[in-house]
C-alpha cells in the first residue's frame, strides 16, 4: 500500500527535528558553561536522532511485497 508509512515517517521527522533541537541546545549550554567537552547527553541525543532517521529511510524503502 503506497503512502500506508506516511504518518508514522511524518511523526519519526518531527521526532528527529526535536532530537537534532536538543542537541543543540545542549551544546550551547555546555559552550555558555565553559565547557569544552561534548556534553554525554549531546551524544546521545545525535545517536538517537541517527536512529530515528534511519528508521524513517527503512519506511521509505518500497515495500518486498510489491516485486512480482
């Protein structure tokens, strides 16, 4: 079914925008504290973000059950 993923791809990019967001927002924390270190939490956030894009490029794919 064409376009049955739609939805859901749409939540995980409004997920991963949200990731990417606070990401950076502790970035500029740990820049505004002194900090020359990434932040752990900053990581973490970037692996989940690479995840949830990885999932909306999975749903992207077009679907085995449309090969003859």
């Amino acid at each position: 079914m064409a376009g049955e993923f739609d939805d859901i791809r749409a939540r995980l990019e409004g997920i991963s925008e949200e990731l990417a967001d606070l990401a950076i927002v502790r970035l500029r924390e740990s820049i505004d504290a002194g900090g020359n270190e990434l932040p752990v939490d900053e990581r973490r956030l970037t692996r989940a973000r690479r995840q949830v894009e990885r999932a909306i490029g999975i749903l992207r794919e077009p679907d085995d059950s449309d090969v003859d």
